[in-house]
C-alpha cells in the first residue's frame, strides 16, 4: 500500500507502507523510487512496518525546477510527522545525504540511523571531479543522456567501466531512466562541507559501507565515523554500493540489529 503527507509547500509525499511493527523510514538513492530496496523491506516487513519515501527529485510528476536539498528534508519531516511514532531512518547513497540533512535539522525524531555510504564532501571541490561534473551537463545539455549516464557513474561515482557502459545501454534503451538523468546529475546540488553540522548528531548511527564500493565512499564515512559521537563503522565483506538489491539479507540485518538497540 501507499501512504501521502502534505509538505510545507503543499506537495504530497508519497510512500510505500508495508509490514507491522516498528517504522524504519528508507530514502532511496539516485535513479530510483525506492523500488530498488523492496528485496530489503521484504526481509524487514514481517517484524517492522517499513516505509519507502519516493523522493521528489525522482518523481516525474514533480518539476525539477526549484529543486533544493532542504525540500527534501522537509518532505522527510513531514512524512515522519503523519506517522508519528518513533522510527530509524535509512539512507542511501544521495538519500543518505538527505537522511544525515533530516537528522541535522530534527534529530529528536529519530531514534536511530542506518547511512550507507553517502557521498558527503570531506574537504574541498576535487577539480577532476568538477571537470567530470560539468562534462556530464554538458552531454545532457547536447541530449546526450547515455552518455551523461556513463560520464556521472564512472567519473564522479567511480564505478568500473563496465557499469558505466552498462548504464549507458539501459539509458538508450529505457526511456524512465534517460528522462531520470539530468535529476540524478543535480542530485545534491549546492550541499557543500557539512561535517561541522553532522558533528552535532547525536543519534545511534551505523555508518554502512560495502568492502568492494569505490574508495572515495568509504573516506567519507570515515570522515563521519571521526566527528559523528554516537556512530559506528560497518563494512559488508565482499560487497559494493548495490549491496542492497545483491544481499538484502545481510543489509536488513544491519538495520534490524540497530532498530532493536535503539526502540526497545
């Protein structure tokens, strides 16, 4: 089932809803609607009541124009405010950013955090990283997506070249993800170095990395693991960013180990 909530700007949010029990709220990555972690709400589902926001930067039903992180946080805040019990909140990848936001503006709402692998910036602007940046929005801008697609995973994500021919292929071909593009290129766009503010999160977290993701991932949560209080470093053996669609299992049981600490 779905549930909505009404944001500060009048906007539904919308989610998925499933299962009983205690609510852990996930916020998907980039190129998503939340659908790529319904093989980790399945394993959680029969002992907690799991909620999938669809982020509104991923809603085509939502102009792009105007997009700004705080809307993102704000539309969390809200959806957590309609349900109204205490909750861990799940992020991932660009969702992680949004949840360590959410956590920074309203840490009293959540009892816990399970952030898998966000990219937070940890120092300044890497040149070739901007250069990348800009390339990418250059092909979009010639309506190039496959191969903005390719630039974004490769040069800015860091993955193999072989996921990012494979992403270029799906763009060709899929038309949801070539119009999902250009929002997955502006994802956090104007974030800037936040760990002074991440510093203040006191909440129970779990910094979740994947032992095979890019490095550049696993120094930023070694960045937050050195300033977030309550946070704890967890590496998954053998896996990368897409842990969550390849052993859903092993990343449900992080979360459920957190929420049983956390909401006793």
């Amino acid at each position: 089932m779905t549930i909505t909530a009404i944001a500060a700007d009048g906007t539904d949010v919308r989610a998925f809803d499933e299962g009983h029990g205690p609510v852990v709220l996930v916020i998907h990555p980039g190129l998503d609607d939340g659908r790529s972690w319904e093989k980790v709400a399945a394993q959680l589902s029969p002992r907690f009541r799991v909620v999938r926001i669809v982020r509104r930067h991923y809603r085509m039903d939502v102009a792009a124009d105007g997009y700004s992180i705080s809307r993102e946080v704000g539309d969390v805040l809200a959806l957590a405010e309609a349900i109204g019990e205490p909750m861990v909140v799940v992020g991932h990848s660009s969702g992680a950013v949004v949840a360590l936001e959410a956590l920074a503006a309203s840490p009293a709402t959540f009892a816990g955090a399970v952030l898998f692998e966000p990219p937070v910036a940890t120092g300044p602007p890497d040149p070739a990283g901007s250069a990348a940046l800009a390339r990418a929005n250059a092909a979009v801008a010639a309506g190039k997506p496959g191969e903005a697609a390719q630039i974004f995973i490769r040069d800015i994500v860091g993955m193999p070249a072989v996921s990012a021919r494979m992403l270029r292929l799906l763009v060709i071909i899929l038309p949801r993800l070539r119009a999902l593009i250009p929002r997955q290129i502006s994802d956090l766009d104007g974030v800037g170095l936040r760990l002074d503010a991440y510093a203040q999160i006191t909440t129970p977290a779990v910094l979740l990395g994947g032992e095979r993701s890019p490095a550049h991932l696993a120094k930023s949560l070694d960045a937050l693991a050195a300033v977030m209080p309550d946070a704890v470093r967890v590496t998954l053996p053998r896996r990368d960013h897409f842990a969550h669609r390849k052993a859903p299992a092993e990343v449900a049981r992080v979360i459920e180990d957190l929420a049983r600490q956390v909401m006793r």
